[in-house]
C-alpha cells in the first residue's frame, strides 16, 4: 500500500460545499461498449474521469477501437475495425471489472467469437454469469467450456432473435440482452428485464444509433433486430450513486452538501428515504442541483430494504445506513440484491456502531438469500458516538461509507485502500476538500 492509498481524517464536524458529479459510472461504461456495434464514430459527454472508463477506454483500444481520451468530458471511439483480444488481455480486463463481460454481444456481432470469463469487480457476492449465457446462447451463439469461462460462437448467419426470461431482473443480463438483440436478425424479447435509469439511457443511445426498441410496463423489452447501426453523440446520464453518498454524508454529519449535475427523478426512491430519515433537500428550479442537509437534529430510525428499480438501490445501502447509525432507535436492512453487502458493519463496529448482521429476510420480502444462509439482513441501533480508527476499504461502496463513518467519527482516522474508490468518484480528494473536510 502507498501512502496514496491511505486518507487520514479528522472527524466530527458538519461539512459543507459543493460537488459535481457527472456520467453515471454505471451507465458511460456500457454506452462505451455499444460504441463497438458501429464502424461510425460515438461520441459520448459527461464521461468522468474514474478508474471504470479508463479501463474500457483501454479494452476498446485493444480490442482494434481508436478512442480519444475523455476532454472536457468528451470521449470519441471509432470501432471500424475490431478484432479478438488475445487471452493475456482477456485476463487483466476480466480480472478487474465486470463491464468486458458485455462485450460478448457485440464481439460475436462483429466479429463471429467472444469469450466469457467470470469477471473481476468489487467483492459483494459471487456474481455468477449464467444470465449473460443464457441470453447469448438464446440468440444462437455455441459455447464451449474453457478453464475461465466459455468460448463462445455466433452460428453462420450471425445473433438470432430470441424470447428469453430471465430468472432474476439483473441489469448486466438485460444489458447484454439488448447489446445482442439490436443487431438479431428479426424480432427479439426479454421478460423480468431490468429498468434501471443506466439501461434506460443505454436504449436511448442505441435508439438514436437506429436500434428499435420498446419498453413495455411490466418488465418486457421488445426489440426489432436491424442490419446496420449508425454513429451517435450521446450525453451520458448523471452518476444518481454518487449523488446519494454525498447526501448521506450531508445526513451524518449535519452539514449542508450542494450536488450539482443531478437528475430528480433517478433519485425518487432514495429522496423519499432521506426524507424519513429526517434529512431535505432543495433543487434549483432546473433541477440540475440539489442541496441536502438535516431536517431534524436526531435523526430517525428506518426499515429499508433493497431492490431493483425503482425500489432502494442497494449501491445506495451502505452510506445510508453508516448514516442511520447516528439515528435515535433501531433501523432494520434487509439487502435482496448482493448476498455479501453487509461486510463494512465490521469496520462500522470497530468505529463503535452497534451492528447486527443476520442469516434472516428481515423485510417484507422473502428473497433468494434467506435461504441460503447468507448474511443480509441488519439491525443498527443509534445513535452511537463512533469513535476515530484505523478501517481497510473492502469495496467501492463500503469504501464511501468507511469515510462517511471516520467523518462522523469524534477525532481521527485512518482509511485505507482509498484508491477503490477511484473506480467510482473522480477527484474523490478534491472533493472531500471542496465539502470541507480536513485531510492531513
Ligand atoms: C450492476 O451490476 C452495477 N454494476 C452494480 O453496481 C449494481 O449494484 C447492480 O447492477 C444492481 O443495481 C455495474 O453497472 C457495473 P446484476 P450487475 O446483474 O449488472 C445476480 C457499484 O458499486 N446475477 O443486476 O453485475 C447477481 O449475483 C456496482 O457501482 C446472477 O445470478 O448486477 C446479483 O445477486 C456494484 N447471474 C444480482 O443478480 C447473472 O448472470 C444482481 O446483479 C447475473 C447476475
């Protein structure tokens, strides 16, 4: 570990300042990948400057793309001619994200072969891949066992169109769905798909690159295949995960957090949440900027569980909850979506927090984890004063909540492994600094 990696903080006090957030980090990657589905130059705005599109950037790169770095938040691929990776490269991109994963589509599209490995990425579960199987082999594709995955073939003729229903709404299925089924020949549907605002601006993309496609109310997709998409300039929508943990830091440390670069509606869910816990908020009348702060001086305890949109979004989970410790009661979590997303409650405890974890579906849901024997469900109670430490960042999501915890916290702290979260916020330093907090 360098000293890079280690952020020492004081805590204790209520923050304030202004921070921009820009592309969504789960939405620009994916429309990078789309780029692969034409020869014509994409152009995509509002593309921050983290660790996940520098990565791709890199994939696309190697997999035969020309991409301008992102300027002023700009970034240009051309994918006229693209080819295989070779295994080397297959092995260091896989190994670090989930996003190479949806290249499949796309590669057996252009160029007849793909292969899935089971990818790398933050370790909140075991995240399998048979969804993106299920779908790719739906549309014609063969597979063969490999050691890392499978090696996979589109049949003579090119992506079928296929009726696929999936066994669970995930949004990287859905996205390797609809990455397949633009270029299908003929007619293709998709059953309990994700709708998550990233999957909906990913259609929107690939609508305006000539893709036709429609939502229908109860989770269906349907997608008319075409024989040729075209180049597109695309403006990318706001990171809604990162907006909520700043509000929620805002919450914890009864400070006053303006985000700027937001949309209202993809934060619905998570506003009506902050609003119970006892925190508002005020967007300027375009509502590209929103200020959060306490509504309350306690707060209040809550029952939240996590689901897929428009539900709580899981990736909201943890700095709201590192937030609820400061709640006066007992504020109950049950986590549907990742099996293994309660794992900061370690470093939460040793900060001070009273943090139970349980085997049980501690909500109204009775979801697939319960039986299983997974830790995901949670009882904090409040408020407690924590107290400043030494914490190791585990994820990206968790490694928010570990500093929103040492900023709370009464005197000093030492996080470590900070460069996880360059995955997901740009200039994370310079905007702890812009929201007031001392760094030493
Ligand atoms: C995306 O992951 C996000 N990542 C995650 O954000 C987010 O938590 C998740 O969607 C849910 O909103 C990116 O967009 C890069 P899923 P994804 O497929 O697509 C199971 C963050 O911090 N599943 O909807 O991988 C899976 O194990 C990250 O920004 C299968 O069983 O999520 C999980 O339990 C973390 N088989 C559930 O579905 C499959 O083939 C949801 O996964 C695929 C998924």
């Amino acid at each position: 570990m360098t000293d890079d990696d280690a952020l020492r903080l004081t805590g204790g006090m209520p923050l304030g300042g202004t921070v921009k957030v820009r592309g969504s980090k789960n939405a620009v990657p994916k429309l990078m990948v789309a780029a692969l589905l034409t020869g014509e130059p994409v152009v995509i705005h509002n593309v921050s400057q983290i660790f996940d599109t520098w990565l791709v950037s890199e994939l696309l790169d190697t997999l035969g793309c020309a991409t301008a770095q992102p300027a002023d938040g700009q970034l240009r691929i051309e994918a006229r001619d693209i080819h295989p990776a070779a295994t080397r490269d297959l092995e260091y991109f896989h190994t670090r994200s989930r996003i190479p994963v949806l290249t499949c589509a796309p590669l057996l599209h252009r160029v007849g072969e793909a292969e899935l490995w089971k990818p790398g990425g933050c370790s909140i579960g075991e995240r399998p891949v048979d969804l993106h199987l299920e779908v790719l082999r739906a549309f014609g594709a063969t597979s063969e066992r490999t050691e890392t995955g499978f090696k996979l073939t589109a049949r003579a003729g090119g992506l079928r169109g296929a009726v696929v229903e999936l066994k669970y709404p995930s949004v990287g299925a859905t996205e390797q769905f609809l990455l397949g089924a633009v270029v299908a020949t003929g007619d293709s549907e998709l059953r309990n798909a994700a709708m998550e605002p990233e999957i909906i601006d990913l259609i929107s993309m690939l609508q305006r690159m000539g893709a036709l496609i429609t939502v229908q109310p109860d989770r269906a997709i349907q997608v008319t295949g075409v024989s040729r998409l075209r180049g597109v300039s695309h403006t990318a929508i706001p990171d809604r995960l990162e907006a909520a943990s700043w509000a929620s830091l805002a919450l914890a440390t009864d400070g006053h957090i303006t985000v700027s670069g937001v949309r209202q509606a993809d934060l619905g869910t998570y506003l009506n949440v902050y609003r119970r816990a006892g925190g508002e908020f005020d967007f300027s009348s375009d509502g590209s900027e929103v200020t959060f702060r306490r509504e309350r001086s306690m707060l209040r305890p809550l029952v939240i569980e996590t689901d897929v949109h428009p539900g709580f979004m899981t990736d909201w989970q943890s700095p709201m909850i590192t937030a609820l410790t400061q709640a006066e009661g007992v504020t109950v979590l049950h986590e549907t979506v990742h099996e293994n997303r309660l794992g900061y409650s370690k470093a939460l405890s040793a900060l001070g927090a009273q943090m139970q974890i349980f085997t049980e579906c501690l909500g109204r849901t009775r979801c697939r984890f319960g039986s299983r024997n997974h830790r995901h469900s949670a009882v904090v109670v409040g408020p407690t004063k924590l107290q400043g430490t030494t914490v190791q960042v585990p994820d990206l999501r968790a490694g928010f909540s570990y500093v929103l915890a040492a900023l709370v916290a009464q005197g000093d702290s030492t996080v470590t492994g900070v460069s996880l979260l360059d995955r997901g916020y740009e200039n994370f330093r310079e905007k702890l600094l812009g929201v007031g907090v001392k760094l030493r």
